[in-house]
C-alpha cells in the first residue's frame, strides 16, 4: 500500500470517529480491495484498532502514534524505505556472490 492509499484510510476513519467504519465500507471510500485492506489492517495493528463486540475499524489512538495521521503516515513511510534499502542490499549480496562463483567457476577450466 502506498503512503497516500493509507492516509486516504486514516482520513475515512478519522471522518468516521468514533463509532468506526467497517472493511467494505472503508474499501468503497477509499477504493482499495477488501482483501487488501484486511491484510494490510492485519500487519499494522499499531496503526489501526478493531472495536470491541464488532467488525469496524478505528485508528489506534493509544499506541505511540497517538492517532496522529501525519505521524502514521510518516512512520510507514520511514519504515518503507528501510526495507526496500535492506532488500537492495540482500540483492547486490547475492548478485555479488554469484558473479564471483560463475567467475571463479569459468577461470578454473
């Protein structure tokens, strides 16, 4: 999901507290699939909370983030780009080492 998909989220729910907004609704408004929403709900539960004895969403106003939208979206952003720089490295590493082998591997025959 894309910074501004999820700030388009956090705006729904944030026009909808404090009752919260359930996944199809919030999928309407923001015009991302259900499926993509419940995953992305799932493994960022510091950002949003499910409300008790029912299926709508709210943003997590307890955590570290304070419900801040422009903190949140700026964490995910921070966040983002660690893990696309670690991904590069992991790729120039294996690039790297199988360069050597095919090398070592060619000049040994």
């Amino acid at each position: 999901m894309t910074a501004n998909e999820l700030e388009q989220v956090l705006r729904v729910l944030h026009a909808n507290s404090p009752k919260g907004v359930d996944l199809e609704r919030l999928a309407k408004a923001s015009d991302i699939s259900v499926k993509r929403l419940q995953q992305f709900i799932k493994s960022h539960r510091e950002y949003f909370v499910i409300m008790p004895d029912s299926d709508r969403y709210q943003i997590n106003r307890f955590g570290q983030l304070k419900g801040n939208i422009s903190a949140i979206v700026q964490h995910y952003q921070q966040r983002h780009v660690k893990s696309k720089k670690t991904g590069n490295w992991i790729w120039l590493a294996v690039i790297f080492t199988t360069s050597m082998t095919l090398f070592t591997a060619l000049h040994n025959q």
